[in-house]
C-alpha cells in the first residue's frame, strides 16, 4: 500500500477457502447471496470460483463480488433460457 511517500508491502496474510453449499440455480434467473464468513472484513479481498468437472462450461455468470464485515456478497446469474443447474457449488477464498 502507499504510505503517502513510498510503497510498503504487507505480510503476514490469511488466506481461507469456503465452499458454499450446493444450490439449484434456476433457468435464466439472478440470486444475490451472502456467506457469513467469520473475519472477513470491507477490506478483505474475496473471490467466488465455480467449483467442479462440467462436460460443458454452463451458462453461469458470477457477476459481482463484495467483501463485507462478517461476509462475502456475491451475484450468480444463469444466462440459459432453459437449463437448471443442480447441486451447484461455489469456491469463496478470502485474504485478509
């Protein structure tokens, strides 16, 4: 980070993998959806990956991520008009 002079590096980061539980998602429908993460902060960095071995890559969009105090925020929408995705599940990893 700038310190007003010089760039200081930081150390000493925690890094934590989450796994959010699986979860339908709907033809062509938008979820926004929270995980209460214990230590996470506004100034955390988060990221959501979609976890597993698709024959072919679905129709899924991880459109927004946030990381809040106790939580980490994110919106999946399935852009298919007509495909239900089952037991979909999302990777959350966070550096604070």
């Amino acid at each position: 980070y700038w310190n007003g002079t010089n760039w200081v590096r930081q150390v000493d980061f925690i890094v934590e993998r989450w796994v959010y539980p699986p979860l339908n998602i709907n033809a062509n429908t938008t979820y926004t959806l929270t995980a209460l993460i214990t230590g996470c902060t506004s100034s955390s960095t988060a990221t959501v990956n979609l976890y597993g071995d698709w024959a072919a890559a679905p129709s899924v969009t991880i459109r927004h991520v946030e990381a809040m105090t106790g939580a980490v925020r994110f919106v999946v929408q399935n852009t298919s008009l007509v495909t239900t995705y089952t037991g979909m599940d999302f990777i959350i990893t966070t550096i604070r």
